[in-house]
C-alpha cells in the first residue's frame, strides 16, 4: 500500500483540519475547565462565608464569657463532621490574637499558626474587611485525632471572619482552612468529560476530514495518471472523471486539450511523414539526429557510401511525342516501379533530376547498390511488358555504381533549404552511368564498388576496361559491367 506523502493535497486537507479541530476543541476544554473551575470556586467561597458567619455568630458568645471548653468541643464536632476542613481555631484580639481554640492542639496559645505562610495571617489580622478568602497551601502535615488530615503543600482554601460585640468593636478572629481536593477532583471530572466530548469531536471530524479529502485527492491522482499515459504516447485516452464540481470542470478541459493535442499530433505526423517523402529517414538521421526540428542551414555529415545513377535512354526524343500530362503519368509510374526495387534492397532515393534517379546505399558493403540495380532491372522488364500490351515502345536504361566519400548536408539559406550530398565520388557515379550508352552495357559499377562487395561470389562481373578515363577526372579507372545471372 502507497501512503500518501506530506505533499498530498489528501495529507494537507487531513493535517489541517486536524490542527483545526484541536485548536477548536483546545479552546473550549480550556474555556469549559475555567468556568466550571470559576463555578465550583464561587460556590466554595460562597458556601464557606456562609459557614463561618454562622459559626461566628454561634461562637460569639462563647468567646465573650471565655467559655474556651465549650468552644474546643464545638470545633472538633465540626471537624470530624466535615472531611474537608483541614483546621479551625480562634484567636482573642484582647489577648494579641492569641489561639484560644483550635481543632490542632500544638496551636493552642501561639499567636502565629506555622501551618500557612506568614503572609496569610498578617493579611487576615491587618484587614478591614469583616471578612477574608484566600487560596494558599499548608506548610506541614496536619493530623486530626491521630489521622492525616492534609499533606505538606496541599492546596487550601482560608477563610476568615471577625469576630465583634454588637458595638462593632472586634472581639477575635475565626479561621478556617478549607481543602480543595474537592474542587480539583470536581475541575478534573469536568476536564474529562470535556477532553472525551472533544475526542469524540476529533475522531469525527477527522473521520469527515479524510471523506473531503479523498472526494478531492482521488479525482486528482486519477487525473494525474491520466496526464502520465497521455505524456507516454497514448493519446487516445481521457480521463474518467463524472464530478459535477471545479475537478469535473477540469477534467472536461484535460480531456479537450487531449483532444486537441491528439490533432495536432496525428497532424504533425502527417506532416513528418509528408516530410520523409521528401527527405528519406536515413538522410534525415545523418544530417539532423536530434530531429527535424533541429535541421538549419550547413549542417553537413561526411560518410563513405555507394552512389546509383539511372537515366532512361531517349528519354528526350519520346516526351517530344508526349503531352505534358503523358509524360507526367509516365515518369510517375516509371518512378515507382524503380523506387520500389530500390527500397526493397536497402537503399533509399536522393533525388529526382528529370527522368534520372540518383540513390544511395550506406551499408558496409557494395551489395544492396547490385542487388538494386538487378531489381530494377526485373521491375523494367515487368513494366516494359505491360507497356507492349498497350502498344507502347520499350524503355531502356542504364545505371552506373560508384563508391566513396561524400559529404551529405543541407544548403540554402534560412527562407529556403535543401538537402544534397556532394563530392567527387557523386559526380564519378553519374559519369559511370553515361559510360553506359558508350559501352552498350546496362549496368556499369568503378573498381571501389568491386572491393567493398561482402559476397562477390553472389554477382556475374565482367571487366569492360580496365582503364577508362571519364569526363572531368585526370586518372583512369577500372569499370565492369554487371550481369544478370
């Protein structure tokens, strides 16, 4: 299985979304936990102000007529009846705020409790307030009848309230220290039960997340796979996408411009092809390898190859008896049958002058240029018999061979080019094919065309002499004629 990369628009929608939820669901656990935690404070203090104003107004007079016994009994009830208190005790402002009663009896007669910070007494004895409510913490363990009643730095709750004769002079203070387990415990079942909604939430948005994600990513990755066959060659495939959205309205245009690009392909391959009869493949690679498109002005190759001249005998004196229209069907059809046997042996046609062919023959050996010249031979005798059905005279011609070094390339300028081969060795080819009217023979080929053949055992040669001199060239060559076997 292929997971998707961080790349993906499917990872991106899913990764975002994600972080979205979080950052949403973050955001209400945070405001949920502080309003309920607000919530169960507000109570806590309003329900603690409450108690300690009624233990004031119960307390008063025991304090005034120093009734300390009854006061100490009254405040152990209190503790062991509430878990959550952790200490009680009263100090006399006659007596300097000294502890007169306490639930924690090594407090009895200090005037500063060492249980909470310093702090804390001195805000509750310098307020004016009738009464007091802070959070602190406990400074050492609390025991309450031999039992742990709170651990060194637990959080608590001091609550505060003055005690005052009905003149309003104050008589004594009442402190009270409150634990907040409770309301931890109570702030954590909040935030649980608002993580597990808000996990809930998550799993569900994240479930909708990766449904919008694969309804938008699959119709892609389908569209990519359909650009990748369509960039390997197959263009006639198209996109299957029904989606009625932007994607669907995308695909339509892919598939269009697969369209168009598949017209303007089979039109350039038209054109190339239409290119080729004009100028052979084999040409075309040795003086532009890199493609057509790349072929400029001077752009030559030198290679060594065999060069075939073939000329029709009379050819003037019968398109005198012809009409322009005659003499172009014919050479069409002279052409061909020539053309074919050429191609059949390997060789491909450079160009046309008038009546006369002029091929060539890049292989190793001289081979393809004789079996060529055989063929066309056969080809002419085909054609002469159809032309003697419909009372037409003979054609005859003759063909010369001749081996060597050329240099193949375009010439012109940049409005107009064309594509040639020149050098000695063409110019010696086409002299070798007039010697043929000279020697009476149809076949004539240089020495260099007999040394390069790979089978020369294959080939009826005759010597028809041994040093000739041709039109244009100060040396002497060999020619030989080839026979039909």
């Amino acid at each position: 299985m292929k997971f998707p990369t961080f790349n993906s628009i499917r990872t991106r929608i899913m990764v975002n979304t994600t972080l979205l939820l979080l950052t949403v669901i973050c955001a209400i656990v945070s405001v949920w936990a502080k309003s309920e935690s607000h919530l169960y404070r507000t109570e806590n203090v309003q329900d603690a102000n409450s108690f300690v104003r009624v233990l004031t107004y119960t307390l008063g007079d025991e304090l005034i007529e120093e009734n300390w016994s009854q006061i100490r009994l009254t405040l152990d009830v209190l503790l062991r009846e509430n878990r959550d208190f952790v200490y009680v005790f009263i100090s006399d402002a006659r007596q300097q705020n000294r502890i007169i009663a306490t639930s924690i009896n090594y407090l009895q007669n200090q005037y500063v409790p060492d249980i909470v910070p310093l702090k804390v007494t001195n805000t509750v004895l310098e307020s004016t307030k009738p009464s007091v409510v802070m959070e602190t913490f406990i400074l050492r363990d609390v025991y309450f009848s031999g039992n742990l009643r709170a651990r060194r730095g637990e959080r608590i709750m001091e609550v505060a309230s003055d005690i005052r004769l009905s003149s309003g002079k104050k008589i004594g203070t009442v402190r009270m220290g409150i634990s907040l387990r409770r309301i931890d415990r109570a702030i954590t079942n909040v935030v649980n039960q608002a993580l597990g909604v808000g996990f809930m939430g998550l799993v569900f948005g994240w479930v909708l997340a990766y449904i919008l994600a694969k309804r938008l990513s699959d119709p892609i990755q389908r569209l990519q796979i359909s650009a990748t066959k369509i960039a390997a060659g197959n263009l006639q495939h198209r996109a299957q996408i029904t989606n009625k959205d932007e994607i669907g309205a995308l695909a339509n245009s892919f598939n269009e411009m697969s369209t168009a690009l598949q017209r303007s392909f089979n039109k350039l391959q038209k054109t190339v092809e239409s290119f080729e009869l004009f100028v052979p493949n084999k040409f075309i690679l040795a003086i532009a390898p890199q493609g057509i498109e790349n072929i400029v002005v001077g752009v030559a190759a030198t290679k060594t190859i065999t060069i075939l001249f073939c000329d029709i005998r009379g050819y003037t004196s019968m398109s005198e008896v012809m009409t322009p229209q005659e003499t172009f069907t014919f050479l069409n059809d002279y052409l061909a049958c020539m053309g074919k046997a050429i191609d059949q042996a390997g060789g491909f046609i450079d160009k046309y002058i008038g009546d006369a062919i002029m091929a060539l023959f890049d292989d190793v050996g001289c081979d393809g240029a004789l079996q060529a010249a055989i063929l066309m031979q056969q080809a002419l005798d085909k054609f002469n018999y159809e032309r003697r059905q419909n009372n037409l005279p003979k054609i005859s011609v003759g063909i010369g061979i001749h081996r060597g070094e050329v240099v193949m390339g375009t010439v012109g300028f940049t409005c107009r080019i064309d594509s040639t081969v020149v050098g000695d060795a063409v110019n010696l080819a086409s002299r070798v094919e007039g010697l043929t009217k000279q020697y009476g023979s149809t076949v004539l080929i240089t020495e260099s065309v007999v040394k390069n053949l790979s089978s020369p055992e294959l080939f009826t040669l005759r010597l028809v002499d041994p040093a000739v001199k041709v039109k244009g060239k100060d040396e002497a060559i060999a020619i030989y004629e080839l026979l039909e076997n």
